[in-house]
C-alpha cells in the first residue's frame, strides 16, 4: 500500500510503499476514503512533540471495512466508518469514569506497530491511527459505523476537528445556555468550539482571530461577535460585550502559550477557561496565581473534546443529517495523496481550515 512516511522532522513528507499487517485480535483493517490534516499532525511532524522516526502521520479519518480480526463485533465488512486516535478498553480506571478519551491500558498496538518498510523497517504507527496512507489497522474501539449516506470526505472531520473543538464546549466545560463564550483562534477547532457553543445556545459568543476571512467563517458558524486584535484590543472589547464582567467562558483551540495567558484575563470571575490547543512540549504559560484564586476562575484542559466515541459520534451524525452541524463548509480542499506537501503548506500557512487528502 502508499503511505505517506515522515523520515527526518520539518522535512517533506515521502511516498513509499509500505507493508501492513492483518488484524489481529480485537482490530480492524479499514481502506481509507479520506484523511483531513490537522495541525497535530504537523506538530508531530515538526518534533515538537517528539516521538520516533520514521513515521506514517494522519489520524483524522474515514473509509469502508475491509477486514475484522478474531472478537470484533462493532463494526463488519464493508461498513461506513470514522477513524479516530481514541484507543480505549473500557474497563480500566479512567474508562470506568467515563473517560475513555484518557485510557490508560496499553494495547498491543501500542507497543507493535502494524506498518512495516523494506527489509523489514518498522515503521511509526503515528498518532495511534498512521492514517495518510491507503489502509489502516487499528483497534475496534478507535472505529465507529455511519451511515453510508454521509460523504465521507465530509465524515472524517468528525474524526478530530469537530469532537474536539465541539466536545470541549459541551463534554469539558458543559457550557449553560444563556452563557458568553470566547472562542481564541477559528482555525478547523475553533470554528467547532463556535458551533459546539451555537448549539449549547450561548447568548454572545466572541471568535478571535487574525485572519479577516476566518472571522467572517466563525460568524456563518454561529458567531454572534468577532475581534481582530490587530484592529481592536480584545480584552476591551470583551468587556463591553460582556456587561465589563468578562466572558463566562474562554476556549484557547491554538497550540500558543501567549493566547492561554491572554485567556486568564479574558474570563469573569467563577468564569472557565478551557486550554484545548496543545502547545509544542516544554512551551511555558505564566499568569498570576492569585488572580486564579481570588477571583475563583477555573482553568481546565481538553483532550479530544472528553469524547465517548459510542455515545457522541452517532448524536453528532444526526446533527449533521438534520443540517444543525456544519461539516461540509469545513472542508477548503481536496488534494490527492501524491499532493500532501502542498496539502500541509497550505496548512501550515494559515490558508486552509481543513484540507483533506482523498484516496
């Protein structure tokens, strides 16, 4: 099969044909339809959260079943699925809570990659999911069935992008209606974080963002306010947006320490902020404690939108099939998989909200 395999950090990715293994015990092979990029791809890619090379990235998916190892009873032959980097048990201390998104059992996965190079060459299963590449082998509770109706291209954003930036809004901070949400950043995340606070039915909800372009995109997303910093300071303008109290809630879905800082002061007193963006490792926030203490604001972190993939996925397709989910008006382009390069430069130069790689 093609894969798309990173073999030295900030360099263009490599087309080569790869070896994959069959399903083994509670795994499923899917042919891949469609890999949107995102911005943790890059990362990775980059270094920036380390990790081994060489590696096959991509981890926001779609495709059909081709095959299902011994014990598999979710999914069949030939259905319609998201692919996603959530790898759960269901038993262990975390899932048991309901938090599968944080499992912390070791799979055989984890420790075996199932993608192999010449002579052999094992190759990084990257992000769990190794997704650019033609096919995938990965565990069952990574996979949900969908209805075959759904364009794929369209279903793979489900993937990441919007149960991340949705489920931080209405799994991680359970945002109240009537509430003011801030969004930081209406990259593919953050424009999820509007809808997600859309839905919730929040009164005022105030994207930021650089781009002109991407702010007029967060306000067809449910945006009832936009703040360019470069034109208006944003804390200011806040304020007035918000009775001078300050936001109930505040979403930073970019990877940068200076916007989590920005967001302490961003929030009311008793108000959440929710750190969704991951950003490069050993990168630093500093804010005043006691600013956190006396004035009661919760700081709290999102991982893949606290997302249980059984429970949310199938809630998020009927959104879409009733047309209340944007997914479609998401997708900026569709490249080939023998384009990723311009793909991810188009990403990485702030042009795209999600490109997807079409196989």
């Amino acid at each position: 099969m093609k894969a798309a395999v990173c073999r030295e950090h900030g360099k263009p990715l490599v087309i080569e044909m790869l070896e994959l293994d069959a399903p083994q015990t509670g795994e499923v092979k899917i042919k891949i339809a469609a890999c949107a990029i995102c911005h943790s791809d890059i990362i990775y890619m980059d270094g920036g959260w380390g990790g081994e090379l060489p590696a096959v990235y991509g981890h926001e998916a779609a495709g059909v079943v081709e095959e299902i190892g011994p014990g598999v009873t979710s999914v069949k032959p030939g259905d319609h699925v998201v692919v996603t980097l959530i790898r759960s048990c269901g038993h262990c201390y975390h899932c048991a809570q309901g938090d599968q998104h944080i499992c912390e059992t070791q799979f055989p996965l984890d420790a075996n990659s199932p993608l192999h190079g010449d002579n052999d060459e094992t190759i990084v299963h990257g992000l769990r999911t190794g997704a650019f590449a033609e096919y995938v082998v990965v565990d069952t509770s990574q996979v949900v069935a969908i209805p075959d109706s759904i364009p794929l291209d369209s279903a793979s954003l489900l993937a990441c992008g919007v149960i991340t930036g949705l489920g931080a809004v209405v799994n991680t901070a359970r945002v109240e209606s009537g509430s003011s949400v801030v969004v930081i950043g209406t990259g593919g995340v953050g424009l999820n974080s509007v809808q997600g606070a859309s839905l919730a039915g929040a009164r005022t909800i105030i994207a930021i963002d650089l781009s002109p372009g991407k702010l007029a995109t967060a306000m067809e997303f449910g945006a009832t306010h936009t703040i360019n910093p470069d034109e208006e300071d944003a804390l200011s303008a806040i304020s007035k947006l918000t009775q001078e109290r300050g936001a109930d809630y505040v979403f930073v879905t970019v990877g940068s320490t200076r916007a989590i800082e920005q967001s302490v002061d961003f929030a009311r007193k008793g108000g959440t902020i929710c750190i969704v963006g991951m950003p490069p490792s050993g990168a630093m926030a500093a804010f005043e404690g006691v600013d956190i203490a006396n004035n009661a604001k919760k700081l709290i972190g999102s991982k893949m939108g606290s997302t249980r993939l059984q429970v949310d996925m199938p809630r998020l397709v009927e959104l879409y099939q009733q047309g209340r989910l944007k997914l479609d008006e998401l997708i900026s382009n569709r490249y080939p998989l023998e384009q990723i390069n311009e793909a991810v430069a188009s990403v990485r130069q702030g042009e795209a909200l999600r490109n997807v790689i079409i196989f």
